[in-house]
C-alpha cells in the first residue's frame, strides 16, 4: 500500500499577515505594494514547510505569477510540475487588468497523469484545477466565491463537473463562513464525504474560528490523516495535510 500526500494552502499571494486585524491595519499596504524582503521570509518559511512535511502535491489557493513566483519555483526543483493560472473567467476584463492580471492559483507535484483547466460559470473567480493522479484519483481544486448565494452555484457546478469519476478529491478555500453545513447539498445523496471536522479550523491563522480550507473526498478513498498545521502563520490562513491510502 502506498500513500499520497497533499498540502492544500491558501498562501494570500505571501503576503505574511496572519489574519489579526492589527497585522491587517498595519500591513494592508501589501496587497498594493510587498517589499521583497517580507516575500522571500514568507517563501523560505514556506518551502521549509514543504520540505518537512514532503507532500507528493501542493495546491496553492492565491499565489501571483511574480519574480518571487519564480524564485519559488526554483526552490521547489523536486517538483518537477509546475503550473500557475490566472484565477479570473477567461473572458473576464480582470484578467487584463495591471493588479489583477498575474492574480492565480498553483500547484507543484512530483507525478502526474494530465491536468485540464475549467471554468466555473458564475463568481469571479472561476478557475477550476482537475489534476489527473495515479491510481486514477482526480483532484479538483478550487477558490470559491465570497457571496454565499454564488458559493452554492459554484458548489452545485463542482458536484456536476465531477460526477462522473470514481475517485475525486475537492479542495480549495470553501469560503463557507456560515459553516460546513453550507455544504449540505454538495454532499448529499452522492459518492462524497467532506474530510474536514467542525475543529480543523484554518481561519484566521492566528486565531482559528472557521473552516474554510477544505477536503471532500469520494467515500471510496481511503483517507488516512486529516491535519491542520497549527505552527505556520505566514498567511491568514493555516495549511492543511491531507493523506490518502492507494
């Protein structure tokens, strides 16, 4: 038996706020302007993460195609996959935009079968990762919206777009601030079970309340450890570990 590992982590494009809303006053600034030095702390913290926990594939929710990205990029050359994608619709005037053009979500791997890119069809950011693993299992991975009224059109799209495979993994940032009952109907009467128990909060780091950062998984997928990673506080909010049994 082997085992698969994944790091789910919304990285807030490694802008090294924690959440709190003083660290938030103080260093808003950073979604207009980050001084490099405070990026690379955040990526060497990052990639010493990665290299203690060694997952065979990392999703990250918010990182920005950047110089710093590059850097990044280099530091993980045990991740010979590597794939970053602009996170707005493809017909979306954001995408064309100074600020939000190299906005986007990524992932790392060390083996993978294929990858294809969709796009939700309500929301702003559309952007839907399905990454082909061995053992055929399929990850969908995800940034769903902030308004709960387009989160259930998305969830409603998702439960659509992946019915037809018999191993599939969905991640992402859920966004579920109402909690995880918001995924009530994602789950219902189907092959999926959300990993995630009411306690694996990732939100804000630096004081957890919610769970927003997410796994669902068929329920013939044999999970074997769930773990937020309490000690990493370089984004607001915390990754998430999730192994599997193939």
């Amino acid at each position: 038996m082997n085992r698969i590992k994944i790091l789910l982590y919304n990285t807030q494009y490694l802008l090294g706020i924690d959440g709190s809303a003083l660290k938030y006053a103080l260093n808003f600034y950073r979604y207009v302007y980050c001084p490099r030095s405070v990026r690379k702390k955040v990526i060497t913290k990052l990639v010493e993460t990665i290299d203690k926990e060694k997952p065979d594939i990392c999703c990250f929710i918010e990182m920005e195609k950047n110089s710093i990205f590059d850097e990044l990029k280099k530091l993980m050359n045990a991740y010979p996959v590597q794939w970053i994608e602009n996170k707005y619709g493809i017909k979306s005037l954001l995408r064309h935009l100074p600020f939000f053009k190299t906005k986007g979500n990524a992932f790392f791997a060390k083996n993978i079968l294929g990858v294809k890119i969709h796009y939700l069809k309500y929301g702003t950011k559309k952007l839907v990762y399905e990454i082909h693993l061995p053992k055929d299992i399929f990850i969908f991975m995800a940034h769903f919206s902030l308004v709960a009224d387009t989160r259930e059109k998305q969830f409603r799209e998702i439960k659509k777009m992946t019915e037809d495979k018999n191993q599939v993994i969905i991640c992402g940032d859920f966004n579920v601030f109402k909690g995880l009952s918001e995924l009530d109907h994602l789950v219902a009467g189907g092959n999926l079970k959300i990993i995630n128990g009411p306690n694996d909060k990732t939100f804000p780091s630096y004081k957890p309340k919610n769970v927003l950062d997410i796994f669902i998984c068929s329920k013939n997928i044999d999970v074997a450890e769930l773990r937020v990673l309490t000690d990493v506080k370089i984004s607001d909010h915390l990754p998430v570990i999730l192994e599997i049994n193939t």
